[in-house]
C-alpha cells in the first residue's frame, strides 16, 4: 500500500468520526483491515485482490450490534483515476472493483453497502456508495428517497436507511422473519407451552420491555426465577411513561401479567433448565432482541405484531375462519390509505383494530406529510382512533402504538356498538385540542376497516355489512368509509344495503385477488362509501374496479409475496384510475346501483376480446369456481 493510500484512509476516518461513527455506546464496531467476527473472517478467507486465493480484507468494515447482518465495508484508492475500471474486473488497482469483489464475498451472509473512495484531498473527494443484497452477486447504486444517486459518506442511521428499503432486502429480512416466527413458535411451545393466542403477548411484550434502558441493559443478569416479574415491570414502567389512562393500563397489563405467570417460563423442568439455565423467557427476550428489534426499528410501516400473531395462529387447532380471524397484508392497509388519500389533516378510524395494522399504515401516511413537530405530536396524539373488543387484541394494538412513539393513541377496549364508547368519538369535537390550542378535537373523517368475518348468518348486527354501516355513521359528513369485505356481502339481496345507501354513497367497489385471504377461504372486495350523503341524492354512478392482480404469487413458507417487485406499479395504475373513475374495458366501468343491485364489478364489465386469450378464460373460470366453492353457492 502507497503512502498517498494512507492519505485516503485518513480522509474517510475523519469523515467517519465527523458523521459519529466512533461515538462511545452507539453500537458501531469499526474495523481496518481485518475482522474479529468469525463470519466474516470465513467469507474472506480466499478474498484476495489478486485472485491467488489467499485471504483479504477492505480498508474498513463496519458492523453495528442491533443488526448482525448487515456490514459496510470502504476501499480506498489515492488516485482518482483508479476510481474505477470500465469492466469492474480489476479489484487489485481500482477503489470500486475493489469494495464490489469483498463485498459480494461477504453477502453470502450479508447485506452489504459497499463504499469505494478516491482522492487525496476533500474538495476533489470521489465517493460511491453501492448495496448487494444478502444472497445475491448483484450490486445497486445507493440512492436517497427522490432517486439522486448518493455520492457522499454519510451517517450510519442514513446508510441504514436507504438500504433497508431496497427490495431485495426487505423481501430478505421479511423472510428472515417469518422463519424466526416458526422457529420461535416451536421453542415456546416445546420449552413453555404457551398457548398460541397468548405467544403475540409474549412477544409484544418482550418489545415493550426492550424499549425500558435499565431492563435492555441488565436483563442478561438475572436469574430464571426473577426474569417473568422483571420483564412484567419493564413493561409496566414503560406503560407509565406513556402516559396511558390508568383504566387502559389495567386492561393493557392484565393479559400480560397472565403470561407472566406462565410457570415454564421461570423455572422450567430440570431438563429443560439443565438447557437453557438462564431461563426460557431469558432466551426469548435474547433472540427478540436480536431478530425483531432491527426489523422494527426500521420499518415503522410494517405491523410486526400482527405479523407474528398471523405466524401463529397456522398453527392453532380449530377453525380459525369460525372466529372470524382475517389479518389485512400490509400492501392492502397502505392501498385504503391511498385510496383514502389519507394525510396529517385527517382523524382516521378503525372500529375493529384487530392489532392496529389500519392504524399503523394510516400513521406513517400522515407522518410523511407532517412538517412540524407539533404536527407529528397531534396526529400520534389525537388523529388515530382505535376500538378493539378482545382485551388481548387490545393489549397488542396498544403495544404496537407504543413502539411507534404513541402511547397516548385514542384506543377502546370494548365492543365498536357500545353506548360510551360512542358518545366519546361523536363527541370528541368539545375536547380541547392540547397540542393546537386554538382547535377542538376532530370527529374521524376517514374510516378503515376489515370487520370480523361470517360471525352469523341470522343476527343483522353481526353482519359484515352492519360493522361497515357502524364505521360510516360514526364519520364526518362527507367523510369517508373504507372496508374489504367478503364478495358475498355485496352480491347477496340484504337489508342492510338498503340502510347503508339510505345514508351513505357508495363511491366504488374493487374485487380483489381470490388468494388474498387464502387462509381464510374468503374471496373479498374493496368497498368505499361517502359518509351521511345518501345514494339517492348523490345522483352518481358508482366505480368497479377489476383489481383480481396484485403481483403477488402464493409460496409454500412465505405466503403471498410479490417476486418480481410489481406490486408499486399495480398500486399506481390502480389509484389513478380510482381517483379519475377511468373506464377501461375489462378492468373497470362506472354503473348505476341500487341496494337489490350486484355491487361487483364483474356484474358490469365489458369483456375487451381483443386481448383474450385461453389462458384468460381458463383463469375466469378457476376464479369463478373458487368463487362458488368459497360462498358455497350463495349467490342470489
């Protein structure tokens, strides 16, 4: 290594201290030209420039504690003519081909961000920054949020970032996920036996308690026995933090004080203590904090704990679709936000909160519009209204919340129907606004919903449709009202479609994927009303939207994902024709309805024949036999 080499080095150190890479306790190892981590001295063993098989290490490689699998590695050229090569072939004389042939060695393991330097001084300085996704050769130029490529060094929190949001790896981690459910799933029960409703409370609750310092930094020394009653008041201390009414915070601790009490997870049996002698709940608090926390410190969009509740329940006997168990993915609680348009001047509801996936989506929309602090302390504060009937749903939506910096979210615990619960949402507009004091609280505008599914056939009041009608007489006038329900509710004569346009609009209807809710043997569609306008006076057409593609495929372990990334594209394509009720044939088509009417947009489409083929009547077919199979021939 040339002596100007060392120059270069000495500019990205200074570089790094000044964006606080070297700050005590942030959790950032900086190694230069080695590495203490095993993993990494395996991958580069036989990582020479030189291809002689030999080992070889970057410049710099940087790891951080709360994510192990993520790495930075920097290489270094003094010259910026040998920034880099036409072909990237020639790792041995250029800054980039050099950082790309150690950083795809390591993403065998890793998701790395790969950063090549050249330059002997700051103002004449050449940065480039790239990402390879773990599990692939394939690099990527790092950009920020609006596409412009980035072409400085920036602080690690940056780097994160913009990384986590490549699709690749968040597909990655997403699987990283779902496999760290099953196998956390089979260590409770094989360790606690712990029953799958109570397993999300555990989990959730291990979060909450990680969020308390003295608990994160101490948890690793206490013993078996005293672990449950120390995990129950790192809980407890963070709940008094938030500030929550003492009544919600009874009703938030009592599921979690049961599972607190779960004997196992204390001192288990001497075979299982003999294995694990720090304790179970010592080893689920350990791997949550390794696997869960990075995910959800990122990605503040994405309900962890539903996703989690979802990973468990495949495994619970009975019949899941008799509870009416239906967890909305996160792709469609972002669509009803986008269909909603939903920004930091709207009061969003969700009257069956399930565990707040609705509210979650509609928070990080509002917050993306926000400007000012006090903006993002009012709609975290008063903006998201919640109702949930179950006290452990409850306990996992509050908690959800809580990890997002909102304890003080408007959440019921009780039944959507029930009197008081009522009254203090209609009557919200007499409360003092404490961040805005020259406003009054607002009644919701905006309201999301996935009401529980098939809960009597005989009892009005527990038809889907009757939870929609609840949702919308609770909204503003000309608010608006958003529910996916099953295509039975809108295809099947009911007395509730005649309430429901009495004094709402019915503004569009989607038919949505058939495998959407696989698991649940539900077909489903997108409803949307406008609030206290009835149909008849609207004078309008209604919009139906043929939205039976989505781009996600059915795996066997991973469930619906989108592998080809087309899901952005499929989202845009549909807003826009939403919004602009465009007529396209075969794809969407606006229609007078009334209440005995097929609200479905396959009762009014025109076929464009022009682009079938047999493989689309092949499909039409499939779709219409899953349709009949799943609605067990009830359509009229």
């Amino acid at each position: 290594m040339s002596k100007n080499e060392r120059v270069t080095e000495n500019i990205v150190r200074d570089l790094l201290k000044s964006t606080k890479y070297f700050e005590a306790e942030n959790g950032i190892v900086i190694e230069e030209q080695k590495s203490n981590i095993k993993r990494v001295q395996n991958l580069l063993k036989s990582a020479s420039k030189a291809k002689t098989g030999k080992g070889g290490y970057p410049e710099f490689i940087i790891s951080w504690d709360s994510d192990p699998n993520f790495l930075i590695v920097v290489e270094c050229k003094a010259d910026i003519k040998k920034h880099e090569s036409a072909n990237l072939d020639n790792p041995k004389d250029y800054a980039v081909d050099g950082v790309l042939h150690y950083a795809k060695h390591l993403s065998k393991e890793y998701s790395v961000l790969a950063i090549a330097v050249s330059g002997m001084n700051t103002d004449s300085l050449i940065v480039s920054n790239y990402l390879i996704p773990c599990g692939t050769k394939k690099h990527k130029v790092l950009k920020n949020e609006e596409g412009i490529e980035v072409k400085d060094i920036i602080s690690f929190d940056d780097y994160y970032r913009l990384s986590a949001f490549d699709p690749d790896i968040e597909r990655k981690r997403h699987e990283d996920l779902i496999a760290f459910a099953k196998e956390l799933h089979e260590f409770i029960w094989t360790t606690a036996k712990i029953s799958e409703e109570d397993k999300p409370l555990l989990v959730s609750g291990t979060l909450i308690a990680l969020m308390n310092s003295p608990f994160l930094n101490s948890f690793k020394f206490y013993n078996a026995e005293d672990m449950p009653r120390k995990w129950l008041e790192a809980i407890k201390d963070e709940l008094d933090k938030a500030e929550i009414p003492q009544a919600k915070k009874d009703t938030m601790l009592q599921p979690y004080a049961s599972v607190a009490g779960q004997p196992n997870l204390g001192k288990a049996d001497s075979k299982i203590a003999k294995k694990h002698p720090q304790g179970v709940l010592y080893e689920v608090i350990k791997e949550i904090n390794d696997n869960v926390w990075p995910f959800i410190s990122v990605y503040h969009n994405f309900d962890v704990v539903g996703h989690f509740y979802g990973e468990f329940l495949k495994y619970t006997a009975g019949d899941k679709k008799a509870l009416g168990i239906v967890l909305t993915p996160r792709h469609i609680t972002e669509l009803f936000c986008e269909i909603g348009n939903v920004n930091k001047n709207d009061t969003v509801i969700d009257i069956c909160a399930g565990t707040g996936a609705f509210l979650i989506s509609a928070m990080h929309s509002m917050l993306k519009t926000a400007i000012t602090d006090d903006e993002r302390k009012e709609i975290k504060k008063h903006r998201l209204i919640g109702i949930e009937n179950s006290p452990k749903m409850f306990a996992l939506a509050a908690s959800n919340m809580i990890l997002r910096g909102d304890g003080k979210a408007n959440l019921h615990q009780g039944s959507c129907f029930d009197d008081a619960i009522i009254k203090s949402i209609k009557e919200r507009n007499k409360e003092k606004n404490e961040i805005f004091s020259n406003k009054k609280l607002e009644q919701p505008n905006i309201g999301l919903l996935n009401p529980p599914y098939s809960q009597s056939k005989s009892d009005a009041e527990l038809h889907e449709l009757y939870f929609v009608k609840h949702m919308l007489d609770l909204l503003q006038p000309n608010g608006i009202g958003i529910a996916i329900i099953p295509v039975g509710c809108v295809i099947s004569k009911n007395q509730v479609k005649h309430e429901l346009l009495k004094r709402h609009t019915l503004k569009a209807v989607m038919s949505m994927p058939s495998e959407l809710f696989h698991t649940a043997g539900a077909v489903t569609c997108i409803v949307v009303f406008e609030a206290h306008k009835p149909h008849k006076t609207s004078k309008l057409k209604t919009w139906f939207g043929y939205w039976r593609e989505d781009g996600f495929v059915k795996t066997k372990n991973l469930g619906r994902i989108d592998p080809n990334n087309q899901w952005s594209v499929i989202k845009e394509s549909w807003i826009e024709a939403y919004r602009n009720n465009e007529v396209h044939p075969g794809k969407s088509v606006t229609a007078y309805v009334e209440a005995d009417d097929e609200w479905i947009a396959e009762a009014y489409l025109e076929t464009d024949y022009s682009t079938i083929g047999k493989e689309d009547f092949e499909e039409m077919i499939r779709n219409y036999a899953m349709f009949k199979m799943v609605n067990n021939g009830q359509d009229d």
